[in-house]
C-alpha cells in the first residue's frame, strides 16, 4: 500500500497542533505502510510557480501534479512492462 503523506504550510496554519499532528500521523503511516511518500507542499508550490506559467497555484493545480507523480509512480504494477 502506498501512502502519499502531505506536509502542510508553515504560514496556512489553522490550528497550533497541525505540524504536530501530521508528525505523528507520519509516523503511523511508516508503521501501516509498504511505501510511504512525504510531500511537502510549499515545495508543490514553489515547483509550480517555477516551472509552469502559474503566479498562484490553485488546489486542483496540486492535484493535478500529484496526481500525475502517483500515476507514474504505480505504472509498472498496473501494467505489462515489456524489457
């Protein structure tokens, strides 16, 4: 099973807790997990704004780039290969 953990913003808190919680649901998820994937999401942001004509990514702008690095992440098991 894999499972993509994503990090939140330093600066979009909204509560205290949140890095202390994503910290601890990290450490489940190394424990429940066969591949665990920690994203950071201002590093999401930065490759966006950097790299694609975008001044302020939006959510399914994050989503779509995720989207496309676990989709090829998982082709080789979802399909034939041939060497």
């Amino acid at each position: 099973m894999i499972a993509p953990h994503i990090m939140p913003q330093k600066d979009a808190k909204s509560t205290v807790i949140e890095i202390y919680n994503s910290v601890l649901s990290m450490a489940r998820m190394t424990e429940n997990s066969d591949l665990t994937l920690p994203i950071d999401n201002p590093a999401i942001t930065r490759y966006l704004t950097h790299n694609y004509p975008i001044a302020c990514p939006t959510l399914e702008d994050h989503n779509y780039l995720l989207g496309q690095v676990l989709s090829n992440l998982t082709s080789a098991s979802r399909f034939r290969c041939y060497p």
